[in-house]
C-alpha cells in the first residue's frame, strides 16, 4: 500500500452486549475507530452497555490472498478480507484500473457486483471511504445530493467484500458538480 494507507483501513469491530430501554438483552456489532466510540454509538440507541468484545477481522481466503499477490499487493502473513480489499483497491488506483467491486448478495441470492473507477481514500466518522466513479447499470439507485455529483460514490471500504482487476484502464476524469450559478470542478 501507498505510504499513509496502511494504518487507517482497519476500522475494528466491536460487540456490545447490554440491555435495551425496555431492558431486554441486546447484543449488535458496531465498527468504530475505539471501543469508547463503540459504546457512544450503542448508547445513542438506547443500548445501556453491559460487555464489550472485539471480535477478530474475517481472515481472506488463499485464493484471495494469491489474486491480491498477483497483482503485485504486499500483505502481512496473515491478512484479513479488508487488508486484502484495502491493498488491491490501492494498487488499482495508482495503476488507474478499472475495479470490479462485490457487496454480497440481494435478496434473491444474486451478486451485487458493480464496476468502478477508483480514485482514492477519505476517512469518515464511520471509516475508511473509496472515492470512485461507477458505471452504470449501478445495483444502488442513483440518488445524490447537494454535496454529490453523479457517477460519485464514497462506499465504505468495510462494506466491500471482494474487489478485482476487470482488465480495463480509466483515464482520469474531472469531479463535477453543477449547483446551478456555481460550478465545482476537482481534477483528481
């Protein structure tokens, strides 16, 4: 991973069990920077917070780990699903490739798969975003708002379960956003 990457991909998950307001027993799963922000976050719900446990990061696959290796990603002996995730995202950015990035299944059974250009990385309050311009036909509606332009999603990189080189390359495109008298334009 590019230099500054490493460290903010992995965003810990936390289980809280505890009671809820009508004390019944609760127990949810949160991701957060810290514990003390896990139990914040099930305290806004209502959760009076009992045990907390951080569980382990899902361990990649081999099958996984030697796509990843292919591509040229450096992991650690024993990688999790988003380390893998994390590192072959970054690599296709720099090498601006074309990502094909999976999210589980609907309700039907069927992949959610969607292509996207990858462009880089922001940390939120929830964790560590891909900016990326996807194509369509997009599986999530296109639904923006004032501060989106749209193709431009930030998917939260805990939420993608598997990511591959599709074999295309991408030449840069502008962020563009019209907001009527005023026009905002970033060139990444």
């Amino acid at each position: 991973m590019r230099a500054g990457h490493a460290t903010i991909l992995r965003m810990p998950l936390f289980e809280i069990a505890g009671r809820g307001p009508t004390n019944r027993a609760r127990r949810r799963t949160y991701r957060a920077l810290d514990e003390p922000t896990a139990r914040e976050m099930a305290a806004k719900e209502g959760t009076v917070v009992e045990r907390v446990t951080e569980l382990p990061e899902p361990r990649a696959s081999a099958d996984e780990v030697a796509r990843a290796q292919a591509l040229g990603a450096k992991l650690s002996e024993a990688p999790s699903v988003g380390d893998v995730v994390g590192a072959v995202l970054d690599l296709l950015s720099a090498r601006r490739r074309v990502a094909e990035l999976s999210f589980g299944s609907d309700p039907d059974g069927r992949s959610i798969c969607l292509r996207a250009e990858p462009y880089g990385f922001r940390q939120s309050r929830e964790g560590v975003r891909l900016r990326c311009f996807t194509y369509p036909p997009d599986p999530m509606p296109e639904i923006f708002g004032a501060n989106e332009a749209p193709g431009w999603h930030f998917y939260l990189i805990d939420e993608i379960e598997g990511v591959r080189d599709t074999g295309e390359s991408f030449t840069p495109r502008p962020y563009r956003r019209d907001e009527g008298d005023l026009v905002i334009e970033l060139k990444l």
